[in-house]
C-alpha cells in the first residue's frame, strides 16, 4: 500500500468556511472509497494562483494509505473535492513507502 496525502482546504477562495457538512461529506467519500483515513492536522501556507493573486489555505491534511493499483482513482476522487471546493488545485503527494496495518499477536 501506497501513503497519499491530500491538503482539503477549509475555506474557499473568497474567505466563507467550507460547511461542515461539505467536509463531513468529502470525507465519507474516502472512507467510503477506501476505507479510511487519518486527519493528520491543520496545515497553512500560501498558494500562487493562476492570476497572481496570493490564496492564504487553512487545510486538513489527510493521509489514505491505497493499495498502489488504486492510487489514480484517488486522484480523480480528489479531482472532484477539488471542484466542490472550487479550487484551481488541490496538493496531493503520494509517498514512496510501504504502508502495513498490523494487528495484534496471536495469544498461545
């Protein structure tokens, strides 16, 4: 498995807060899609926009560890959170790492 992160911005580009419903929603898409996720925290920093202007972004950064065949479809899910949240872009990074989810010892 694959480590992607995606920054959700937390307010759209004209200063109004991305209802919590929205974001409830968006997040339910990736659970739904695959199967969890973890709100690593919030994230700032400025973004150049295509005309210039300076975006100030409030993001959650959230990690969804894919499965490597799966991790295109996660982008185009993105794509649409991109669309929703009217943003030119959303950041997303996939790393280089193996993810594993381990479970407990057996007990003898």
């Amino acid at each position: 498995m694959k480590k992607c992160i995606m920054l959700l911005p937390t307010f759209y580009n004209d200063g109004r807060e991305v209802p919590l419903a929205i974001m409830d929603d968006i997040l339910d898409q990736i659970y739904e899609g695959f199967g969890g996720y973890t709100v690593a925290g919030q994230a700032y920093g400025p973004y150049r926009m295509k005309d210039g202007r300076k975006a100030r972004d409030v993001s959650l950064e959230i990690w969804v560890a894919v499965d490597a065949s799966r991790v295109e479809e996660l982008k185009k899910l993105t794509a649409g959170f991109a669309g929703i949240l009217g943003q030119e872009t959303i950041y997303f990074e996939v790393i280089d790492s193996d993810v594993e989810f381990i479970g407990p010892e057996p007990e003898d």
